[in-house]
C-alpha cells in the first residue's frame, strides 16, 4: 500500500514565494511613494511658513518707514532667503496705502505674495507710525476660488495673492 504524502509541490511554493514577491513590491513602492509625498509636502509647508513670516517681517518694515529689504532664515534654513519691495499707491497724507511685494526664494521655484497696507496717521517725529495703523482687506489665491475676510483688529486685515504655489 502506498502512503499519501504530505506537504507542497514544488509549483504550490514557487506560487505562493511569487504571490508573495508581488504584494512585497506593491507595498515597497507604495511606502516609497508615501515618503516622496511626505518630503514634498514637508517642504511646501516650511516655505508658506517661511513666507508667512516675512509677509509679517515686511508690513512692519514698510510700516517703519523701509520701502525695501532683504535677508536669510539663518543656519536652519540656509537655502531660503526672501525680499521684498513696497511703493506708495497714495497721495493722501492721511491715509498711506503701500503695495508690498516679498518674494522667497529657495526651494522649488521662488514665491512671491503681493498685498496692501496703510497707516492711518503719518509717522511721528522718530518715524513711527500710531496705532491705529494697520493693513487692508481680503484675500484671494491666484485663479483658485478666493478666500477672503479680515485679519487683525477692526483698523485692518490684508489682501495677499500669492503666486508660485500651484493652486
């Protein structure tokens, strides 16, 4: 009589080692693609940080009464620096109205944020503006449906239309 043996084939495992060898792969390149997006997002969130920032650094520069400048993040983001330009868009002594442009560069590809602000009162005698000035009004983001509304107090908000992000 002969006994029945148990165990695989050689075909049952060399299927089962290439079933196997394909959900390995699939998992791989996933994981990999997941890193890539991770990077990528990482770095477009550091430079609208970065960017951000010196929107704020410019509109209290202008503000200053310095209609230009430029600099660096320091040693924990050496490859990003920005500048930025303003001009007057208003003869009123009362009310100034600047047209601010900041510009990042480092990355990807330079990102530019074009906004206003205004000072209510002219500077005092050591060029400081009061408080009752501010910056002005809505925001959109390129040709992406805007999102608008104020920001700060009832003296202001901003309008910001960034460019070089893709939207």
């Amino acid at each position: 009589m002969m006994r029945a043996q148990a165990g695989f084939t050689l075909i049952e495992i060399m299927a089962a080692v290439a079933i196997l060898g394909i959900a390995m792969f699939v998992l791989l390149d996933s994981h990999y693609t997941a890193l890539r997006l991770y990077d990528s997002i990482a770095t477009e969130t550091i430079a609208r940080q970065l960017l951000e920032t010196t929107v704020q650094e410019a509109e209290v520069k202008v503000l200053e009464g310095e209609m230009a400048g430029e600099g660096d993040f320091g040693n924990r983001y050496p490859e990003f620096t920005w500048t930025y330009e303003a001009e007057p868009l208003s003869e009123d002594e009362e009310v100034q109205l600047y047209q601010v442009s900041v510009t990042l560069n480092g990355g990807e590809e330079p990102r530019t944020m074009v906004f206003l602000t205004y000072a209510i009162t002219p500077p005092d005698d050591e060029g400081i503006f009061s408080e009752n000035s501010g910056s002005g009004s809505s925001g959109s983001r390129g040709s992406a449906s805007g999102r608008s509304g104020s920001t700060g107090t009832n003296t202001g908000g901003r309008r910001r239309t960034p460019t070089g992000f893709g939207l």
